[in-house]
C-alpha cells in the first residue's frame, strides 16, 4: 500500500501508547481513522483530537463487530486495521498464575486479535481494495520469551503464529490484503502497558495479592535500571509510527526496527531446540 490519503485505518487501544502514535501518523498522511478503546475518558479526549471512536472491549465479539459495522457504515470500507489492542499480568512463576491472569491477558491479547481478524477482514476481503492487517506482537514472545513474563510472552507467542498464517492465508487465496506483525522495537516503550491492572475487569481479578516488586511503573523500572548502572535508551513512539508506516508501503511482514538483530537469536533458539534443550537462558532471568 503506497497511498493512504482517504483512506481509512481503525486502531484498537487506539487512545493512548503506541496506538494513539499510529493514529496521529495515520491521520498525518490523510487517513480517516476510526479508534477502538476500553478507556472512554481517554478515548473521548483522542477523538476530539484525531478522528471518530468507539468503546469497547476487544476481547468481546459482539464489541468488536460493533466497531467493524460502524466502521463501514460510517465510512464505507476499512484499509488498514490494527490489532493493537493489549495488556499484561504480574510476573510470576506459572503455578503462581490463577485462571484469571490467562482469561484477561489471552482474551484482550488473543482473542482480541482473532476477533478483529473475524470481523473486519471478510468485508475488506469482499471489497476487493488494497488493504493491510497489522497485528501488534512482542519481541517477549513472538521472538524470544521472558521466562517470568510467561502470560504475557504466550499471548504474544500465539500473536506471531496466527499473523503468519492469515499472512499466508490471504496471499494463498489472491486477496489484495497482506498482514503485518509488529514489533514494538527500538528502545524501552513509555506505554500503558505498564499499568495495565489498572484496566482490568473485576470478575477477572485476581484472588491472591502479588508482591509489589512484581508490577512497576515505566518510571521505577527506569529509575531502578539507572541505579544499577544501566543506560537504557527510550523509543519516540511517534518515530516509531513512521517507521510502520514506511512497513506498510514495503509490505513488510516483520515490522521492528533492528529487525536483523533477531537472526542470530532465532538461530541460537533454534539450535537448541534441536539439540533438545530450552532455549532460555536462566541466568539472564535471575533463575540460576
């Protein structure tokens, strides 16, 4: 896809974080856009601002039809659609998880994915236009996981994997669309992603209260690592919505910057894999 003026791209967890940079660079090259979100006060002050909104929550079917139906009978057609939606549970062993941290994180973080996939793409399909599936992932999964971020790291995990195979899928069929995954990349992200809870629904909580050192702030992480003598660079996520944007118009299916640092990561994986041994290193994680 090379020329987006007119055109129209929806957003999920499009009102702050890494969603609201796609939709102000979406909006920059004279797209329409349409933002999905859970967080009305926000959502409603990023409409004002960007483009047209609707709540909801992604990992609710009928949520998410809603957004597609008024997509298209507000605007006649969707061509580009980000899954962008996302949240994230305390790190904790995995037989220190209750049924609740996988049935939020996997149902906005998944099934979110699945849902938007469900309902939009048929009729983009139908449309026979150029159009673009972009799914956000994680290099903390997607790539290589983080043995203590295990909900998360699998949700993101199951994102790649299904992104390669509507990928694939919708070449193999002779579509005009093509998907994307995303790789949020270059630096640490300042997103909502690290406060998630803070939007988690109350049939969903948790019964057992966590240690505090297991959920941070952006700003105590960064302030922890700088104690500990480590230097770490933060990324512009407005540059980082220009640099989807220059993936888009490639058709890039690996959207990350420094993506050709991962090579030698997989390939490391993967002969481990094939010697029969787990590929994560426990003294990198704090586990040995």
């Amino acid at each position: 896809m090379k020329d987006f003026k007119d055109k129209v791209a929806v957003v999920t967890g499009g009102a702050s974080g890494i969603g609201k940079a796609l939709v102000k660079a979406f909006v920059g090259v004279g797209m329409k856009v349409v933002i999905g979100d859970v967080e009305e006060p926000v959502l409603k002050a990023t409409c004002e601002e960007l483009g047209d909104a609707v709540s909801g929550v992604v990992s609710d079917p009928a949520s998410v039809q809603a957004l597609a139906d008024y997509t298209f009978e507000t605007h006649g057609a969707c061509h580009v659609l980000c899954n962008n939606a996302g949240v994230s549970a305390p790190n904790l062993d995995v037989w220190e998880t209750e049924p609740s941290d996988f049935a939020w994180v996997h149902g906005v973080n998944v099934a979110g994915v699945a849902h938007g996939i469900q309902s939009f793409v048929p009729r983009m399909i139908e449309s026979g236009e150029e159009g673009y599936v972009l799914n956000t992932s994680s290099g903390d999964g997607g790539i290589s996981p983080l043995a203590q971020q295990v909900v998360y790291a699998s949700s993101k995990a199951a994102v790649s994997t299904m992104t390669e195979c509507l990928a694939a899928q919708l070449v193999g069929r002779g579509t005009n669309l093509r998907a994307a995954i995303f790789y949020p990349s270059g630096g640490m992200l300042d997103t909502g992603i690290w406060t998630t809870k803070r939007n988690r629904p109350a049939e969903l909580a948790r019964t057992k209260q966590v240690d505090a050192s297991q959920e941070t702030t952006f700003d105590d992480f960064m302030e922890g690592a700088k104690k500990a003598g480590f230097d770490m660079p933060v990324q512009d996520l407005d540059e980082l919505a220009q640099f989807v944007l220059d993936g888009i118009r490639n058709e890039d299916f690996v959207i990350m910057i420094g993506r050709e640092t991962m090579e030698a990561t997989l390939v490391e994986r993967a002969k481990k894999l094939a010697r029969g041994e787990c590929p994560i290193e426990l003294e990198h994680m704090g586990l040995s």
